[in-house]
C-alpha cells in the first residue's frame, strides 16, 4: 500500500454573528480512523494524539467512521482516545461505518461514552454557551437524518458548528444556516492524480460515458461511485451556497493506500465575519 505522513492543516474560519470573547477558539478535527487493525498505522494515531495535545485546543471534534466493520477494536481504539487532551473535552457523530445497525451503533456509542467523549446523534450542545451551538447530526444514510426536527430548535440569529459525517449532507443543508460544517467520509480521494483531482472524481466522469453493464465488470467500482456524490467536495474548504464546508481527509486508508493524499489533522481557527 501507498503511504504517506500525517498533514496537520491550519485554517481560519470566520463566522457571521460570533461574540467577540469567541474569536481565537481552536478546534481541531479527526475523522475516518477505521481502526480494524488493517486501515490504520497506531504509529500514525499516536502521532496524531500527541500533536493534537501539544495544540491544546478549546475542543476536539470527531467525525465518525471509528471502526470499519467490527467492535472488536473498539476497547483497544478507546484506550487511545482517552489520551486526547482540550479544554472543553471532545465531541463525536458517528459515521456510516458505525451505524450499519442500532445495535453496533449503540456498542461505539457506550465505548464512547465510557471514556467522556459525548456523540452526538440529532443533538445540540453548547460548550462555549448558547452563542454558539454544536450540532451532531444523524449519518446522512440513516433514517433519522432529519434535521428540520433539530435546526427547528435554533434562532435564526445565532450562529453555529455542524457535525455531519458525509459531506452530501451539505447539499439538503444549504436549506438552513450552516456557518461551518465539519465531515469527513471520502478520504479525501486517497490517491490523487496531480492536475486531475481524486481519483474518484476521475472514475465518476468516466462512468458517465461508459454502459451501466460495462462498469458493473469492473472490480471495486460500485464503491467508488457510490460512496459520495460530490466527488468535488472530497477535501479542504467549500463555500455550499451561503455554508461553510470542511472536508477532512481522515486518517484511516483502504487499499491501495493514499498518493498525493495524506492523512489529515486539521487544526481550525474561529474569528469574526
């Protein structure tokens, strides 16, 4: 497998209507470790435990794909994790990977639980105060993402961060105020062609040219196609219509591994619009 070196990526965000007494808060984000003893380096977790803690943020904010698809690592995973170190602890959504039932959904949640980190599963919470909400969203796959029944509970005045794993959710959200949206999901694209973009991207512009019956013989193409929509939104920040969106490249990697893509701690931010 390919592999590269964990990327720490630094970015100042500004949102419209943050208190003065909340600019310089920093944030940082992990997403997409799959750790199922295959699909991630605990050299590179470590790593990025002992950098995310020399930064010291205000909060830590995972956004899901935690094991890929058993429990079996999650003991092991917990142990890790309880190592991170903020000011105001570390929140989590929960990914498509851990919520393929309710009933492995409820075993990443109680490990969660155990070692204080709070998922966030259609909830708001304010650990800056109610100037700026959290909000968790539901796995965009899931039944339950609705979040009309959540925003429904926020002044259309007060700005607000929104975990949500899979960056398609941007597109549905554009319906309400989204000042910053965190996901993750994609990898990023893992391997990216210099000049071309991910990959994914690539295949899915091809496959709009070749027979529906053709692709179907093509190993390990179905996943690609159907991981994500918006292959354009893989990683980095994306202005969605009048929302903020930040993809994060995870840390986690399938095979073939990551090329031009590397595994990503980013470290945000917050100032004034």
């Amino acid at each position: 497998m390919f592999n590269e070196s964990l990327k720490i990526e630094r970015i100042t965000i500004c949102l419209k209507d943050l208190p003065t007494n909340l600019v310089g808060i920093t944030l940082v984000q992990l997403s997409d470790l799959h750790d199922d003893g295959v699909n991630l380096s605990q050299d590179l977790l470590d790593e990025c435990i002992e950098a995310s803690n020399q930064i010291y943020p205000d909060l830590v904010l995972l956004t899901g794909d935690y094991i890929t698809q058993e429990s079996d690592s999650l003991d092991g995973l917990m142990l890790k994790l309880q190592g991170l170190k903020s000011k105001f602890g570390t929140l989590a959504v929960l990914g498509n990977h851990d919520s393929y039932s309710v009933s492995l959904r409820h075993k990443v949640i109680k490990a969660m639980t155990s070692i204080k980190i709070e998922v966030l599963w259609n909830r708001i919470v304010t650990p800056f105060g109610p100037e700026l909400p959290i909000v968790g969203l539901a796995d965009f796959w899931s039944r339950e993402f609705k979040p009309e029944a959540i925003f429904c509970h926020l002044a259309s005045n007060i700005p607000r961060i929104v975990l949500s794993h899979n960056p398609d959710s941007a597109e549905p959200l554009q319906h309400y105020r989204v000042d910053l949206q965190l996901s993750g999901h994609t990898h990023g694209g893992q391997v990216i062609l210099p000049g071309l973009g991910p990959v994914p991207q690539i295949v899915r512009q091809i496959q709009r040219h070749v027979p529906k019956s053709l692709t179907n013989l093509i190993p390990g193409w179905r996943p690609i196609f159907t991981a994500v929509t918006h292959w354009e939104w893989a990683q980095g920040w994306h202005q969605i219509g009048r929302n903020q969106l930040y993809v994060n490249r995870g840390l986690g990697s399938y095979f073939p591994g990551r090329l031009f893509c590397p595994p990503e701690m980013t470290v945000i931010t917050l100032d004034k619009l």
